[in-house]
C-alpha cells in the first residue's frame, strides 16, 4: 500500500519498524568505537567534499554505475565503509574517485550515508540525497540504491535516445549551413570575376549570389561580433528565472515537439515521484523534489502548486488538474491509483506510457526528417550551385555578342 496522498499539513514520518545492521548503515568495524563528530572534522569534510564539483558526465555515467554496485555489494552483506573502499580502488574517473573517498572519510566519522553526501550537491543531487535517508530509515537502503539506480538508468537511457534522434538532424542543419557560408564567399567571387570578363549582365539569381557575397564581407566584421553578442545575452537571459520559465513555456507550445517535449517532462515526472513515494520519501517532500527534476519549470510550477494543494488536504489529481502541462491522461491515471490505494503502481505505468511514446514519437520524427534534411540540402546546396551555373547556360550567346 501506498503512503497516503492527502495531507494537513507536514507528513510525519513513522518510525523504522526494523534497525538497519550496524554494519550496512555505518560500516564500522565491531572492534573499532564508533567515534563522536566534532565540529572540527564535519567542517573539515564539507570543505573537502564542497571542492569536488560534478559534471554531467560524471552525474550521467558514473553516478549510475555506483548505485549499482553499492546496491549489489549492501545486499550481498559487505559494510558500507568496505564496499564504498572497493568502489574507491575501481573508479576510472579520478575526481568522482575523489567524491567517494569523501564520503567514506565521512562515514568513518560518524555521519550516516545520507549526511555524507550532501556536501556534493552537483553529484548527488537532492534527489539522490532523499531517497538514501529514506532508506536509512527504513533499514532498507540496498533495496534503496537499486531503485536509485534503476531511476538513474532509464532517465540517461531517455535523455540518450532524445540527443541521439535530436543529433542527426542539428549535425546536417550545421553542415549544409556551413557549406553554403563557405561556397557564397570564397566560390562565388570566382565565378563573378570570370563571367565579369565579358562584360555582360549576369542573370538575376547569379547576381543575387554575387551582391551577397560581396555584403557578407563588408558587413562579416560587424554582424559576427553582433551574433555573438546575441547569441551570450541570450544565453543569459536564458539562465534566468523568468528566461527559463519563459523559454520551457516556449518549448511546450512548440508544434510536433512541443509534445515530445511534454512527454518527456510527464515521464519523468511520473517515473522519479514513483520511487520517491516507494522508498517512503513522505509526498510533501516528494513533490517539492520532482517538481526540480522535470526538466520543465512550467510543469514544475504545477506540481509546486498541486503540493500546496496536497497540503491543504486535497488529493494529488485533482491539484494537478487543469495546470499548464498536465495532460488530462495523468491526471485520470493518478485518480484511478488513489481509489486503489496503489498510487505508486500506477505512477509507474503511467511514466512506462509515456516513455513508450516517447521512443514511438522520435523514431516517427527520425523517420520525416531524413527525407526533409534531404530536400533543405538540395534546396540550399543545389540551388547556389544552379545560380552559379546559371551564366554558363549563356556563354554562348555572350561570346558571340
């Protein structure tokens, strides 16, 4: 059964009703007096850890991989401490090695796994964090680490699928852009000068080439230091509150991948609150944690407003119905969950939906872009090559004059 989605205010959690080994949850040695934490080493171990930044190569590839054999090495038995040494010795990323051994000094100091890794924000995000206290609590943290990793998993396994259908697409775009760029300014005014020498008026799209070529070097110096400028203030406005918010708002009403985009967010949303809601992580929490982790903050302005809505007592579904980006199907979905009783279930099939539309809808978009890129390449390529081809059809006739 799942923990229950109305509230009246903060969630209490209950307490463990079985005391994880001493072992698994400190991993410090039955011989060894477990050592008090001063104030001293914990500041000394966050400025340590606070040095060591992630990126999202290491959060992507190594994070995962570490959930992984955490999980496997708690359950077969090993302390914490030993299994997070051996993690240590095997890690091919010398700054994410670096992480671990923080955390292992940590928890030899005392801190619990939990406290150990939120000096590492850009590594283990909140997230990350919440789940592992959950799972301290409840004495369950190696089934904990295999949902960690699981989640983990199948979000870069989507985000791999996105960028490699997005990939193609942008890779051609930038070439036949490139090309053109390149053919305008350095071929065209070869062209010129030869038919030039006849003295004869060029054809209207030939001389269309030729007086563009001629503007793109006066103007080059002036327009690329403006692009560049452009292009960094927007970046910045970008990164912005209301630039993101702005820019995700943007990106939904898109056509065709406005709803790729949703789908996305939804699966996401629906696949992390899953395993929040499985691992104990009370909902309040829960929400206010995935409301970061869609990737979308207009979808994530919705959920923060469907938990004030939780709790004010309300249910889930009906917080989160008629919010921008919720699609009614969710909302029906998690109504049908809360009269079972089974709302995490349900979270799960409805992200296993989502994620199965996703992979339908890129492989339809991969499918009608190859055909257009081909047509945009002959369109733009072709035709610069037809206009600077265009005086030749006529030489004859000039020649002659």
């Amino acid at each position: 059964m799942s923990p229950v989605i109305r509230s009246s205010g903060t969630t209490k959690s209950s307490a463990p009703s079985q005391t994880a080994s001493a072992s698994t949850l400190s991993g410090v040695a039955k011989n060894k007096p477990q050592q008090t934490v001063t104030a001293e080493s914990k500041k000394d171990g966050t400025k340590g850890a606070a040095k060591i930044r992630g990126n999202s190569k290491m959060v992507q590839r190594d994070v995962p991989a570490f959930s992984r054999q955490l999980a496997a090495m708690l359950s077969a038995g090993m302390p914490i401490v030993a299994s997070l040494e051996t993690l240590e010795e095997q890690a091919p990323n010398p700054k994410f090695r670096l992480a671990i051994a923080e955390v292992r000094k940590s928890i030899e100091n005392g801190s619990s796994f939990s406290e150990a890794l939120e000096p590492m924000p850009t590594i283990f995000d909140e997230l990350f964090v919440s789940m592992v206290r959950s799972g301290e609590r409840s004495g369950q943290l190696a089934e904990t680490m295999k949902r960690i990793a699981t989640l983990l998993e199948n979000s870069a396994k989507l985000r791999r699928k996105v960028k490699s259908a997005m990939t193609y697409p942008t890779v051609v775009l930038i070439l036949a852009l490139v090309i053109a760029i390149g053919m305008i300014i350095f071929i065209v005014p070869v062209f010129a000068e030869m038919f030039g020498a006849f003295g004869s008026a060029l054809p209207g799209p030939t001389q269309f080439l030729v007086d563009l070529s001629k503007n793109m070097k006066t103007w080059a110096p002036i327009v690329i230091p403006l692009i560049i400028a452009g292009v960094w203030s927007f970046k910045k406005w970008k990164n912005t509150e209301k630039g993101k918010f702005t820019m995700d708002g943007f990106f939904l009403r898109a056509p065709v991948f406005g709803v790729l985009v949703q789908k996305v967010a939804i699966g996401r949303f629906a696949r992390t609150l899953g395993q929040l809601v499985q691992s104990g992580v009370p909902i309040l929490g829960a929400l206010e944690i995935v409301s970061k982790a869609t990737g979308n903050t207009v979808i994530g302005d919705a959920i923060l407003q469907a938990r004030a809505a939780v709790e004010k007592g309300e249910t889930m579904s009906s917080g989160l119905a008629n919010k921008p980006g919720i699609p009614m199907l969710l909302v029906r979905m998690m109504q049908a969950g809360e009269k079972t009783g089974k709302v995490d279930e349900m979270l799960d099939s409805i992200a296993d939906t989502y994620e199965d539309e996703v992979e339908t809808m890129l492989a339809g978009l991969t499918s009608m872009l190859e055909p257009l890129l081909m047509v945009v390449l002959g369109v733009v390529i072709g035709g610069i090559v037809v206009c600077m081809f265009l005086p030749i059809f006529k030489i004859g006739q000039v020649v002659s004059g």
